[in-house]
C-alpha cells in the first residue's frame, strides 16, 4: 500500500477529488527531427478538443530550433490523448511548432503533410497508413542492446524473432507497458512483436487515415520514451544499432493504401503507384531518415538504397507486395525503405503526393525505359 512518505503515493493522487483542473503535457519534435521534447501546464478544466487549448511557447535556442536573441518557437495544439502516466482527466498534447509570425518552422513538417492531406484528391481518395515502428532496448551506461553479454554478442539470430523465453526475449515488461499504455491513451496501437535482432522489437500503429499515422506515432513514441525512462533503460531508433557482423536494423515499414487501391481493380491502381514511387526513388530515399544507408544494403531483409525493387511477398525489396493483395486483386502494399528514424509526416505525406498529386508525363514509357 501506497504512502505519504512514497513518492509514487503523491504522483497517483487523484486530482478529481479536489479540483476541476487537469494537467496537459504539451510534446513537440525537437531541432534534430527526431528527439521529442514536452513539458507541463495547468489548465481550468478538461478539454478534449486541441482547437480550445491555448498555445504555448518555449525556448527554441536549447532544442536546435531558434537562435538565442530570438528564441521563442510557439507550440500549436494538434491532437489530444488521454495522459497514462497521470491518469484522470489529465491529456498528452501533440503540438507542432512555429514562429511568433505563425510561420511553420523548417524543422516542422506536419505542417507540410496537412497541405498535403488536405488536398482535395487525396482526401477524396482516403489514404490509410499502417506503421511498423522497430526499436532497440539499450542497457543503460554501456548503450549495448538489452539481453546481451557486456563486450560480446548473443547466439546468431534465428529463434529472437516473435520468440518466447528467457533467453530469446528481454524487455517484455516494457513492451507490454507500452502497448497497454498506448491503448489507455487512444492511441490506434495494432499489435507488438519481437524482433529479428534480440533486443529488438516493434509496435505497430494503423490503420491511420491520413495526418493521423503521424499524430498517433509520435504519441506511441512519447509513451515509449517514458516507460524506457521508468525501466532505466535507453530507446533507440538508430537504423543500424549494431553496425557490423550479420545483425538486423531498425526500419519503420510503412504500409499504405487508398480508396481505389481498397476497390475493385485496385490491383492496376497499385501497379501504377509504385511504377510512380519507382522514379522517385532518389527523393523519397533521401527523406527517409538519418543513416538510412548503413541499414539499406541488400542484406538483413532490405533491399539495396541505391535500386528500386518491389515484388510480391518479398521482404528483400523496396516495395512488398502482399499475397492476399495479389489474389484479391486490390488492397494494399509496403514500402520497407523508411528507417527507424524516419519524421512519420514526411514519409506518409510524400507516399501520398507522390501516388495521388504527382502527374509524371508517360509515365508507363518512363517506368519502362
């Protein structure tokens, strides 16, 4: 039984009793376009709308996103989940981030995907998301993957991915935590697995209509990164965690359909939209994430960054093709290239304008030649 004298007896206290206020945790991505930042405030009442939160500012020249004699960045309420952490009433708040002019700043591209996704022909084509989100345990101090001997390496990798025991699977209770946390939340968390390199594992989010994939997996990475705080252990979404001898990476397989894509004769529409990802491979490959390339060879269930493939059922190329998509003639596919890493609104937008806006002159001539 909890007491005064715990610490945790005055986190779990519960505010209902005595006051209508709540607390919201305001979070927003950092300057590197992937460390997340958040801190505290104090509203009057529950709110569940991000249209009737106030805004808010902090200082830009500590995250990397303003210089010091002009440091204020103003943080834009987007979407609310409920707060696991404090319980109640108290929310978790997705913001993005702009200047004191209400100009997005360079590092905030959920304002960029929102242009996108409002766009009439992409929201008339309703574009879903599914996103495989892989992610290394570290043991604290040493940065040296959960699990493993200090200074050496586990059994090759064979019996980790989805397996059970302990010795195959470390970290579980933080798995766990996470995945209930993130339901809890309202986070449209799909399911969890381990993976291919002990230490490993990944959650899955979607499926997501448009702007939400991004909203939804930056909160699952919130709650993520405070449950890896709880447990002293470190989270990392590096690409390549381990950078040499027959070791999997990280990505962050984003899985992808649309309206017509769903339908009848989806199947050609699917065609079409990769032969267009295909003559953009250059572009989507450079905003897919920070050291991409290290994890990108054409080794460890990826295909080479320098070559577009696709394929049914193949997890060595670009694009992955589903078997069922195949034999329905319709559904969805899989683009495998996005690291760890990856920003989710740069990634799900630029899949949507590249397949829905993007209008390639001969394009069959082209994808052909």
């Amino acid at each position: 039984m909890l007491t005064p004298s715990s610490l945790a007896f005055f986190e779990n206290l519960d505010l209902s009793e005595v006051t209508k206020q709540i607390i919201a945790e305001y979070i927003w991505i950092g300057g590197s376009g992937c460390d997340l930042r958040s801190k505290a405030r104090t509203l009057s009442c529950s709110m569940t709308s991000p249209k009737d939160l106030p805004k808010w500012n902090y200082d830009g020249s500590s995250t990397g996103q303003a210089q010091g004699d002009d440091s204020e960045v103003i943080l834009y309420p987007q979407a609310i989940f409920r707060d696991p952490f404090r319980g109640g009433h108290n929310i978790l708040v997705i913001c993005d981030t702009y200047s004191p002019k209400g100009e997005p700043l360079p590092s905030n591209n959920r304002a960029r995907a929102a242009r996108i996704f409002e766009t009439e022909e992409v929201a008339m084509e309703e574009p879903w998301f599914g996103l495989e989100q892989e992610y290394t345990l570290l043991q604290k101090d040493i940065n040296w993957p959960l699990g493993w001997p200090v200074g050496g390496y586990p059994a090759p990798q064979g019996p980790y991915y989805c397996g059970v025991g302990a010795n195959k699977a470390w970290g579980r209770d933080i798995v766990n935590a996470h995945y209930k946390a993130c339901l809890y939340a309202g986070v449209k968390v799909s399911g969890i697995n381990g993976e291919v390199m002990p230490g490993q594992w990944e959650f899955q989010v979607g499926p997501c209509v448009g702007l939400d994939a991004g909203d939804h997996l930056i909160c699952a990475r919130y709650i993520l990164e405070r449950m890896t705080e709880i447990a002293n252990v470190v989270l990392s979404f590096e690409p390549k965690p381990i950078p040499t001898g027959e070791w999997n990476g990280a990505g962050c397989h984003t899985n992808y359909s649309t309206k017509s894509m769903r339908s009848a004769g989806g199947y050609e529409v699917i065609r079409e939209a990769i032969e267009k990802l295909g003559l953009r491979h250059k572009e989507h490959i450079a905003l897919y994430g920070e050291g991409n390339e290290k994890r990108l060879t054409g080794k460890h269930e990826t295909a080479s960054m320098d070559k577009f493939s696709w394929g049914v059922a193949d997890r060595g190329a670009s694009i992955r093709v589903g078997r069922e998509t195949e034999a329905d003639g319709k559904g969805y596919f899989e683009d495998r290239r996005p690291s760890a890493n990856m920003d989710p609104y740069l990634v799900t937008s630029m899949i949507a304008e590249t397949t829905l806006l993007w209008k390639p002159v001969g394009l069959k001539e082209k994808a052909s030649a």
